[in-house]
C-alpha cells in the first residue's frame, strides 16, 4: 500500500519558491491501477518522482507497506528503486539505450540486479564472489517480457528502428525486468496516437490483473477515468476529486484535513456559480451548495 500524508515538495530557483505540492494525501491499495490527471504544473510529476524514490518531501510522510522511505538510506533508496519500482517515461531517450537491441536494453536492467546482489544474485561466502543468474536465465526471462508485450520479433532491432507505439512497449518491458510491485507510468501515451495510446493501455490492464502489479498513471487524457480503477484529479498541488470504475457517473471531492473542499471549474460553472461566496445549507443530511 502507498499511503501519501499532507506532501508538500517546495522547490527553491533564482531566490523564488514554487510549491508543487500542498499537504496532498493520497492512498493507493495494492494492486490497484490508479489514473493521476490534472493540468500542467499541478504537481502530477513530482508525486510520481516521489513515490519512485527520485525526489523527497519538503514535509510530511510517503509510506511503502507501511515503511517512511524519506528515512533510507542511500544504499536503501538504491535497493528500493531498483526492486520496488519500474519506470515508464514519455520519452524513448529515458527508457532505452539507443545503442542496445531491444533484448538487450532489456537484459540490462537484469545485469545492474546481478551486479548489486540485489534480486537475482546469491552470495558465495567461500569465494566472496556474487554468484548471479547466468546468462542463459537473463536471456529467457527477458524474451518472456518482450513475448508479453508483443515484441519478441523485434528484440534483435535498434530503438530507432522501431515505432513509437513499439518503444513505449519496450519500455514497458524494460521497466518490468527488475520485477516491480510499483509500476509508475508518466504521460506513457503523450507522444502516440490514438490507436497505440489503446493498446498501451490494454497492456496495463493484462499487467495488473495477471501479475497483480500496482500500476500509476500520470497523464493529461480525461478519458481515461473509464479504463482505470480510480482516478484522482490533482489542482494546486492536491487531490481535488475522485471516480471510481465501479461508479463512472460519481465523482467525490475531497476534503482535506481542514474540512476543505476544492471545486472544479466545470462543478461551478454546470450550478452557474461566478461568485467567490457561496450558500452551504444542510438538508436531509446532505450538504447543498448554492449560488448567491
């Protein structure tokens, strides 16, 4: 489980401090594929860098399984980011070497695991020698991947011989060699279109449900509220609202620890609200807000 309590990540530039996030909380079960949406700047990015071990909180707490990971050490965040998470970037040039095939970009991952003694390697006490999965093992697991993703006929090309549907899945492959419980994905289908976005999707969804991965997606797409299990909309720097799959009609707002409660352009403008105050009225148990 992912559990995010009041983050706030305040970034300091030329004198001036931008705040990305302001006390978000957030929790995520495990297993669950969670859609993160939001306008540019929201701070969409950064709570994904967070979760992934690649930035830290300015104040307060991010849990993994119940563990601060704000309180690891180097060589504990290292450890974390290379078992517990696998990446997905928009970009090609952050999820591939453009000099390696697509095997091997994905046996690499598996090679930075060996040479750490991390996941696939054991520890030969007599020699002081690593002993790590051969090659052979590498190899066959790695194939799997690209057979998961539709790429086996391909794992022999370079990343520039490929589309951009076919690099994103590879990607995809790539991220899942360390084994991840988290799989954290942002704007995976920004730079494809339409029919590929489809099928990147549908691949999240085989991965979550076959291997129980929690899969978190960051994105501009509005529409994807349909395809996930959840979706939480962020603005200025915190959850505003929630839609849950089971229920696409509903969407929550949510209140933050001072009882607050952040309004969507489109909820004030569908009840004709232009006023910065509003009416609140309690009738039959329910909370009514109303234009002035």
């Amino acid at each position: 489980m992912i559990n995010c309590d009041g983050l706030v990540k305040i970034y300091e530039t030329d004198d001036k401090k931008v705040m990305a996030l302001e006390g978000l909380d957030l929790t995520v079960e495990t297993g669950e594929m969670l859609a993160v949406i939001g306008k540019s700047g929201s701070g969409k990015s950064t709570l994904l860098n967070m979760i992934g071990g690649l930035e830290t909180p300015t104040a307060g707490v991010l849990t993994i399984d119940g563990k601060d990971i704000s309180t690891y050490s180097e060589a504990e965040m290292v450890r974390y980011r290379r078992n517990k998470v696998g990446f997905v970037w928009q970009k090609s040039a952050k999820n591939l070497f453009p000099y390696l095939t697509v095997l091997q970009n994905v046996e690499a991952v598996m090679m930075f695991e060996n040479s750490s003694n991390l996941k696939y390697g054991a520890h030969d006490e007599n020699s002081g020698k690593h002993v790590n999965r051969c090659r052979d093992n590498n190899k066959s697991y790695a194939l799997k991947l690209l057979n998961a993703v539709g790429l086996q006929e391909h794992k022999d090309k370079l990343p520039a011989q490929l589309s951009g549907g076919e690099q994103q899945r590879a990607a995809i492959a790539v991220a899942l060699a360390n084994k991840p419980d988290i799989l954290l994905a942002d704007e995976p289908t920004g730079a494809v279109d339409t029919r590929t976005a489809d099928t990147i999707y549908e691949l999240f969804h085989k991965l979550n449900k076959e291997l129980g991965i929690t899969i978190i997606i960051v994105t501009h797409d509005m529409a994807l509220a349909g395809r996930v299990d959840r979706t939480v909309l962020i603005s200025d720097g915190k959850v505003s609202t929630e839609k849950l799959k089971k229920h696409p009609a509903m969407e929550y707002t949510v209140l933050d620890k001072a009882h607050r409660i952040k309004l969507t352009d489109e909820m004030l403008e569908a009840a004709g609200i232009e006023s910065n105050k509003v009416r609140v009225d309690v009738q039959d148990g329910k909370l009514v807000i109303s234009r002035i």
